[in-house]
C-alpha cells in the first residue's frame, strides 16, 4: 500500500469514528436523491476546497472541478464536454438556483495561460487553457506586473460567467429569475473571499 492509500485509510477511518456515527442518518436521508441548493464550478487545486471553504454538509453542493475553473462556451457536437454535462446535470435535472464560478489565488493553470504549459502537459492542459489564454493575455497587458496574475485569476471568472450565459437553458433560467450566476475568488494564503460585482471588479465578502 502506497503512502497516500495509507493516508486516504486513515482519514476514511477517522471519518467512520468521528463523523458517521453523528451523520449517519443525513446520509441515509440522501440516499434517496440530492437536492443541492448550488452548483460550483472550482480549480482542482487542492487548496482551494469549496466544501471546506463554504462549510457545507453532504447534499448541499454540486461541485465541478477542473483546472483553472474554466467553463467552456456552449458546443453541442457530440464530442464529449464534462463540464457541459455536469451543468446540464445540475440546471435541468437537480435544478439548482445558484451556479458559482470560484477562481483562487496562485492558479496553476492561469500562470499556464500567462507563461504556457509545462513541457509534460502538452496533452490536454495545454489545449484546455488555451481556450481563455487569448482573452486573458489582453486583459493583463492594461495592468502592472505585480497586479497581472491577480487581474488573470479574476479575468478567467468573469469569461466563465460570460461563457454559462450562452448555454441556452441556463441564460433562459436566469432571464426568469430562476437561477443566478456569480463569480469569487478564494485567497490561499489570507483565506478571504471577494466577490464579482455588478461594475465587473471584485470586492472583499465579508
């Protein structure tokens, strides 16, 4: 067994001992279908846990997790889109009114955008942000150095926001009232979360 397999047993343990026996019931309880109130489209970065970050039980949230937080426009075409079915999933089917789009400070995948992929990520990351390397590489020639990787992070929410808008039962949802889209970003090293606002800046949630 590996170290990590070592550490994932220990948690699972732990989570048996200390968490189940208070939180059984609610699992049962879910086990007759999910009803979450929001659906979060977040990094893979493991720093940046919605679940941790929002404090939330089971149930509560439909998480979507790739890198750089990125939602792809709406492309119908028969390829296979796992970010697309996942919205699919939880507009039409789970009917969440909320959906979230949450970047973090010190991306990965949007220093990609910036500087390119590493050598051995030529596969797929590289292809993947290149979908918002254009749009972000304009954005940040307006700012100086030191602001261009927190102006990237925030750039990359705001064009996935603006990419939800042209799935067509989600911009029909929200035209009803029905469901709304924001955008955070979660601050790894102070823990604060701001928040995209109606003149496209973010400001501190407190």
């Amino acid at each position: 067994m590996s170290a990590s397999d070592d550490e994932l047993t220990a948690g699972y343990r732990r989570f048996r001992a200390d968490r189940w026996p208070e939180a059984h019931a609610e699992y049962e309880a879910l086990a007759g279908g999910q009803k979450p109130h929001t659906l979060i489209v977040a990094c893979s970065d493991s720093r940046a846990d919605p679940a941790l970050i929002f404090d939330t039980a089971p149930g509560e949230l439909f998480v979507v997790r790739n890198v750089a937080n990125l939602v792809p426009p709406y492309e119908p075409d028969g390829k296979l889109h796992g970010v697309s079915a996942a919205l699919e999933f939880g507009v039409n089917v789970l009917q969440v009114k909320r959906i979230v789009v949450m970047g973090h400070a010190y991306c990965g995948g949007v220093n990609a955008m910036l500087n390119g992929s590493p050598a051995n990520c030529q596969d797929f990351v590289a292809p993947w942000v290149e979908q918002a390397a254009p749009t972000v590489r304009r954005v940040v020639e307006e700012f100086p150095a030191d602001q261009v990787e927190r102006v990237a992070e925030e750039t990359v929410v705001r064009l996935s926001i603006d990419n939800l808008r042209t799935f067509p039962w989600i911009a029909e949802r929200e035209a009803a009232g029905d469901l709304v889209l924001s955008g955070l970003h979660f601050g790894i090293a102070d823990g604060i979360l701001t928040k995209l606002t109606g003149a496209r800046r973010f400001e501190r949630l407190d």
